[in-house]
C-alpha cells in the first residue's frame, strides 16, 4: 500500500504543470442579434470587450441583421437569445401573442436621420412628396418613422411617397449615389461618418432629438421564464458597461472601431463619442417612461389598428440595480 502512495506522489511530481490545471468552466453562449450596426450595441460591445460577460460566464456571439424585422424574427423563431433592436418590435411580439419585453434599454432617444444628396432642394419630408424613400426593412424603425412623420406632414405614405426596403447604411448611400432613392434613413454612427463626406450629402429630416427607445435588448417571455439566471447576467453586465461609458467616453472608442475597421479619423472618432453620450445612450439600463410614450404614439399614428399596451407589461425591471 504504502508502495503504491509513493509511485503516486512521484508520477505527480513528475507531470507537466499544465496537465494539473482544472478545466475552465464551461461559458454559456448568449446568441444576440442586431438590427444595425449602430451606437445601441455600443455598451453591449464593451461588455464583452471588458470581460463583463465573461465575469458572468456567458459567451458573446452575435448576428448582424439587415434591419429589425428580421432580427426580431429571428428571436421570435427561437434562434436568438436576444435583439439589440428597438422596443417597437417588444411592441409587435406582444401583439402577436409571443411576449415581447425589453430587458434593457439601450437607448433614452431616436438615432435616425433622413439623408438626401448634398444637391437635393429638399429642405423637409414633405418635399419629397412622390419620391423614393430608403428604409432598413418593411416593419422596422425606419418605417414606422418614416410613416408617423409623413402623417404627421399631412401626407399620406402609401400614395404619396414610394417606401423601399434598401438595407443598412452602405446600400442606402448606394442608392442615393445612384439615384434609387431620393433620401434615405441613416443611424448613428452611420450618419457622422456620412456627413464627414463633405459636401457629398445632407440632413433633410433630424429625428436623434426625439424622446425613443431607439434600441434596447428585447427578449421573448417564453426565453425570459426560461433563462431567469441568464437574463440577469446579461443584465448585470451591459449596465456595468454603462456605467464604465458614463466614467470615461473614450471607452467607446474601441467598440467603434471594432464596428467600423475602417474608421482611422480620430477627431470623427470623439465626435461619435460625444453623439452618443449627450444624451443617447441609457445611463442606468431602464427604458423611459416618456420615451415609452412617443413609442406608442408612433406605433398608433403609423398603424390605427393597434391598441396600446401599458409600459409594465413590456419594461422588465426584474433585474435592473435597484
């Protein structure tokens, strides 16, 4: 017996040291999807950047979608863990039966623009009356804008404009390069470094001043009842990056870069960062009430047969810092 003790000890002596290292535990996968690359997602990459997810012992994957539509469609089939889209699509899965809640909001205002050639005479919506319109994707965002705002012009967006689902910020400078459309719907950081082309194009329609919840983590109940553990993890995390992003801006910096390889102009690089922290990004997780409130507004003006649901049945303050 004692023999056998001793061989024991020895051979353990004897073993590399790497053979003796427990395996790291096992991460759980959290799949997200994004509507656009935009400044929404901006703390849910630094989360992951900063190691807040893995802290938590999730792993970070995620999908980019050409527009809201098809990232809460996604959720709704059950691929996706969670949508960075807008809370207007929390909206439609609850309307649907399918329980859409927004998990956290990323957003406190809207982070669209409608962008015309420099050379356009258009100096408002209304202007464009007749012409071509680029959105992401019937059903997103952009189209129920476009929609409240082209009412709200006292025009009417079936007759008097043409709506086209054009896609993200690429396809939609395209279009216009090419004249497909006479304006299209841009999002932040995509409409700075838009603009910083100077003389090439302008803002005909400024909605980033608007009280929206313009992205926001949205789940489904059916994934929320499931993954009680799991929501508060993602929970804990992105509000931890928000709160890094509230101490020091330039945080951000990689995020961006990391959305936008190409990016090297710094001045344009703080310019984004000073955007998206005046104001626009969430500072504590929770979607606002009054934000909530232009929502359904909206929503309501752009489709008459919806019926408003209360903010406590799509806000969940479950997990938040109370």
């Amino acid at each position: 017996m004692y023999q056998k003790l001793r061989t024991l000890i020895v051979a353990a002596a004897i073993l590399p040291l790497g053979s003796l290292t427990l395996p790291a535990q096992a991460q759980e996968v959290v799949k997200f999807g994004a509507a656009q690359v935009s400044a929404g997602s901006l703390p849910v990459i630094v989360a992951e950047q900063k190691g807040l997810f893995a802290a938590e012992g999730l792993k970070y994957e995620r999908l980019d979608f050409k527009g809201g539509a098809p990232a809460a469609q996604a959720l709704a089939a059950g691929s996706l863990d969670v949508c960075i889209c807008a809370a207007d699509h929390a909206i439609r899965l609850e309307e649907r039966g399918l329980g859409g809640k927004v998990l956290v909001g990323l957003a406190d205002q809207h982070s669209y623009a409608l962008i015309g050639a420099a050379g356009s005479k258009a100096k408002s919506l209304a202007d464009l009356k007749g012409q071509k319109i680029g959105i992401t994707s019937a059903g997103s965002l952009t189209d129920t804008t476009i929609r409240y705002a082209i009412k709200e012009a006292g025009l009417d967006p079936d007759k008097d404009f043409e709506i086209l689902a054009v896609g993200r910020a690429g396809a939609q400078r395209a279009a216009l390069q090419a004249g497909a459309i006479a304006a299209g719907m841009f999002t932040t950081p995509d409409i700075q470094i838009t603009m910083a082309d100077k003389g090439a194009y302008k803002i005909i329609e400024d909605f980033r001043s608007m009280a929206y919840p313009a992205q926001d983590l949205v789940v489904t109940d059916t994934w929320l009842k499931a993954n009680p553990e799991k929501a508060a993890k993602i929970t804990r995390a992105v509000v931890k990056a928000m709160k890094l992003i509230q101490e020091d801006k330039t945080i951000i910096y990689p995020a961006v870069k990391e959305m936008f390889p190409g990016l090297k102009d710094e001045a344009l690089l703080a310019q984004i960062a000073t955007d998206v922290t005046n104001g626009y990004l969430s500072k504590d997780g929770l979607m606002t009430r009054a934000s909530y409130d232009t929502l359904m507004k909206m929503m309501m003006a752009a489709d008459p047969r919806l019926k408003a649901i209360p903010y406590d049945d799509i806000m969940v303050t479950t997990y938040l810092p109370k």
